[in-house]
C-alpha cells in the first residue's frame, strides 16, 4: 500500500483525531482547556515536539537500535520539550503561566511517543513529518475546541473577549475538572455520531 | 557483544547532541526569561512598593556582589533623590519557597513596604500574605537592623491567625534582608550616588 504525503496528512484531521479518535493523550486534553488560549497554546506546543520528534526519530530509525529505541525516544522527546518550554518562558510569559506544570508533561504524553514508536520509526522522514504536522494540528484543533466550548460555557467569553454581558451567570462546573470529562465525553459522543468509523 | 556497544553509544551520541542543543537554548534564552521573571512576576510588586516613585524602578537596577551570591536592588527615585531600594529575599515557607521584596528607605533604615512575590502557601491562609495587603503593612516603619520577630515570639508582627509558620517565614525573609543590607550599605549608598541626578 503506497502512502502518500497528503494521507498521512489529512489522516491527522478527521481519521485518527488524537484525543476523539485515538482517546490518547487526554491527561492534557482534560488539564489544560479552560479557555481557548490556553487549549491552543498547549496544542502549538505539543504540535512543535511532533513534528521535530517525528523528524528526528524517522531520520534515525536505522541508527536507534530497537533494544533501547524507547529510550531515544524519550531522549528526543524531552529534548524538544525543554526547548519548547524555555521558549515559552521568553516570549509567551503568561502563557507558560497558565499552563505550568503541562508543559513538561508533554514528555509522557501518550501521543507523541505513540506517533514515534508507531509512524515515525517505519517510515521515511517526509511521510514522518507530514505525519506529525497532521497530528498535531488535529490535536490542537480538538484542544481548542474543547477549551473554545468550555470557556464558553464555563465564563461566558470567547477566547477572552465577553459575550454575553454582566448579567450572564456562569456555569464554572464546566471549567473544573468534573466539567472537562462531561464536555469531552459529549464530544466524543458528537464525533461517534458522524464519522463512521 | 557488539549489539551493547551499539546501543551505549547511540545512547551516549544522542545524549550528548541533546545536552549540547539544551545548553545553546538555555544560553540564548537566559536574559528573555529574567526579563519576563521581572516583568510579570516581581515589577508589579516592585510598582506597588515603589508607589509614586518618579522613575522606573524595574528597570533601575544595579547588582551588588555578596560573598559568591549576587544580589539585585531595585531603586525608588522621590522627590529626585535616590533614597530608596528594594531587595529580594526568600525563606521557606509551609509549603516551598517564599519570596519576599522589601523596600528600605536608606536615610534611616526603616521599611517603607513589602510584597510577597513567589509563594504556594495555603490559599484562604498562608496566602493572605500575599494576598491581604493590609496585613504586609505592618512591617511599614519598621527598622531593619533589628530582628524582626510575630508577637509569639516576642517581636511586633502580629500572625495571619492559622498561617504562624508562614507568618514567621516572612519575618524571617525581612531579617535576612535587614542583615545583607547592613552588610552592604556602604556599597549601596555608592550606587545610588549615580541615580541621583
């Protein structure tokens, strides 16, 4: 079976949606989406340690032998996140702020091993990378969604900006944690009602 | 035999490439993330201690070498004379490291503010002293050369009412910062001859 750039691409989108699709890496799917901003910047960031993890374990792949490649893995990955992280500590401040503790935890999340182990480790490194950006841009698309409805909801403004005016009351069950696992549950529910899997 | 090499090698080549990449990040990205630090974090504290000051106490500041630790002061400009500086100290609180910022009027060594700045002490607790300005004003006149002490143990602070052992690490933060101030004013007083205009 040829595959092609494109498909590995689009597959990230609608066919294997990260958190809808594949249900991995909910721990900051769950953590994080209170607002909008803080959904997509958690996404950006997880979108940048794909693509390059991606890259650089493709580019690799006959080098890593497979007894310890879990272990490079995890070297790369922690590697691009350290980056990422101290990135977002100069130039996005309050950023960092808001999502703290996640960033790090980007390391253990589920996805962006499971892209290395399952994609990036068996194909070449332009398939890999179409992979990862497909992925990643799947994966902040969910995260801002999810965030988008649960700011919505749960504080009445969009990506910061007030609605509904000073006499909407908001429902703050939705920006807690209980709130996160109804609203992901009900998503997914949306997404099993259209896609046919 | 020849299978272990391999693997400690890679493992070693990738560590090392990782290393090497995290330091040149850490090296590029140093001054960004102290500027940001001071930006978010410590000037609106710094502002508010230095409330009417005629200049920009953030980014008037000079480093003081103490011993192998180097120590910033902020300086507070009113009524066109540099009389004024603010230090960082911190102690350990409850729960982590509490930062604390004192501003010292240096014509008769008496507080003239003080702001908690990095704290994860209780909230509703602890982190009144954050929080309630009402309750840093006490330290408000108090001379720094004497140890500064809660009412339980004999001084004139009185104690966030359930918070004792934060209450004290505060006093403790302002008594170190009394100390490192007598040790160096001096050299204080010869720096902020240049911020007098």
């Amino acid at each position: 079976m040829a595959k092609s750039i494109t498909s590995e691409f689009t597959k990230g989108l609608w066919n294997e949606i990260p958190p809808f699709r594949l249900v991995l890496g909910l721990c900051p799917v769950l953590g994080v989406t209170t607002t909008m901003q803080n959904g997509l910047g958690m996404g950006l960031a997880t979108t940048f340690v794909l693509i390059c993890s991606n890259i650089l374990v493709s580019a690799l792949r006959n080098l890593i032998p497979g007894k310890v490649r879990i272990a490079c893995f995890i070297i790369i990955i922690a590697t691009f996140v350290t980056v990422v992280e101290l990135a977002m500590q100069a130039y996005a401040y309050q950023l960092f702020q808001q999502l703290g503790m996640f960033i790090p935890l980007i390391v253990v999340n589920c996805i962006v091993l499971g892209r290395a182990e399952a994609f990036a480790f068996k194909n070449n490194v332009m398939l890999s990378a179409a992979d990862g950006l497909g992925m990643g841009i799947g994966f902040t698309l969910s995260l801002g969604a999810l965030g988008g409805v649960r700011e919505i909801i749960g504080t009445g403004t969009f990506y910061g900006a007030s609605l509904f005016g000073p006499s909407f009351q908001p429902f703050s069950f939705m920006v807690q944690a209980p709130g996160a696992f109804v609203c992901l549950g009900l998503m997914l529910c949306i997404m099993n009602m259209f896609g046919s899997k | 035999m020849r299978e272990m090499i391999k693997m400690v090698v890679v493992l070693t080549l990738l560590s090392a490439f990782s290393g090497g990449l995290l330091a040149a990040v850490r090296v590029g990205t140093k001054d960004q993330i102290e500027n940001q630090e001071l930006k978010f974090v410590k000037g609106p504290v710094i502002m508010q201690i230095f409330k009417g000051a005629s200049n920009d106490p953030v980014k008037d500041r000079f480093k003081i070498s103490d011993g192998d630790i180097e120590r910033i002061f902020f300086v507070g400009i009113f009524d066109g004379k540099a009389s004024r500086v603010i230090l960082e100290t911190s102690s350990s609180g409850f729960a982590d490291t509490l930062g604390l910022m004192l501003g010292i009027d240096v014509d008769d060594d008496k507080i003239m503010s003080a702001g908690v700045t990095t704290h994860k002490e209780t909230p509703g607790l602890g982190a009144k002293a954050a929080t309630d300005p009402s309750w840093i004003t006490q330290f408000k006149g108090i001379s720094v050369l004497n140890e500064i002490k809660v009412t339980n143990d004999g001084g004139e602070i009185n104690a966030i009412s359930g918070a004792t052992v934060t209450s004290r690490a505060v006093c403790l933060a302002a008594t170190d910062a009394g100390k490192i101030y007598s040790r160096l004013k001096p050299q204080i007083l010869e720096k902020l001859k240049d911020f007098t205009k």
